[in-house]
C-alpha cells in the first residue's frame, strides 16, 4: 500500500435559509442521486510499471513514471532505482460486476470495488495469479502489486482513483 499526502475534501456551503421546501426537496433529491451514482460506480487507473536499475529502458515505448509515483515507489523498500511505465489503462467498475484489464499481452488485472472504498485487485501473468490484495483506496492514496521479473527487475501495477 502506498499513501499519498491526505488530500482533503473541500467542504462546500449550502444555505436553507432562503430556500423553498420544494427547491430544498429537489435539491436534496439531486444530492441523494449524485451520491448513489458515486457509490456506484468508481473511476480507477491502472498502470503497469517496470522497476530496474538500469537507468534507460530497451523499450522506447517506456518513458519514466511520473515523479509523484517514483518518488512514492522509492520510499518502499525495494531495491531498484528506476521505474518506468510500459501502459496505463483508466475504467470503470461497479460492486456488481468485476472488472478485467488487460495492460499488456502477458499483464492482466481484476478488479472489484468492495464496500467502504475498498477494492480487491487481483494481479496475472502470463495467465497465472501472481497476487491479490484488498485495501480502502480514497482518492488521496494507491495501491501497488507486482513481482519479480527476469534480470534483476521487477514489474509492478499501481491502482488509484481517477476524477
């Protein structure tokens, strides 16, 4: 689990004093379905990420992640010194259906939003389960899950909310 700095809610004011019973029920109606719609669906990204010491990739294609993910992925006590993004994917899941992401020909993910902002993500390669954790993930924070890879290297997918 990776913790980005809190990101606090901005409050929001709302006066009643001035309002009409029936403008307050309408807005109180398009507030409820406004948070049913949020609850039910949750806007997710996934990226795929190589970590290595070498400090280029042989893939053109990667370019290094960006410095709020490497910074975060250094303070973790893993050995490499560069990371580089291979794909990023953004999508949607609900709590009534899980969601598969295929991120490269041998990287898949599933994952499914649970209660309480908690989503379950479960990682494979090369059609093997590799891992799964489950964790709250708010829109401040990250989840990361990889392994190991050939040559000293290691590959890794970080999940976060999308606004």
């Amino acid at each position: 689990m990776i913790s980005l700095l809190p990101h606090p809610m901005k409050p929001v004011a709302f006066s009643v004093r001035r309002c009409r019973p029936a403008g307050l029920a309408a807005a109180l109606l398009v507030c409820c379905l406004g948070l049913s719609a949020l609850a039910g669906e949750l806007k997710l990204e996934a990226q795929l990420i190589w970590g290595t010491n070498d400090p280029k990739s042989p893939d053109p294609r990667h370019k290094p992640v960006e410095e709020q993910v490497a910074r975060k992925l250094k303070e973790l006590p893993f050995k490499w010194t560069h990371y580089f993004e291979v794909n990023r994917k953004e999508f949607t899941v609900t709590r009534q259906e899980p969601r598969k992401v295929t991120l490269s020909e041998e990287c898949e993910i599933r994952v499914r939003q649970l209660e309480d902002e908690q989503v379950e993500l479960t990682l494979y390669g090369r059609g093997k389960r590799v891992g799964r954790i489950s964790q709250k993930l708010p829109k401040s924070e990250m989840l990361v899950l990889g392994g190991n890879a050939p040559n000293y290297t290691a590959w890794f997918v970080v999940l976060r909310p999308k606004d």
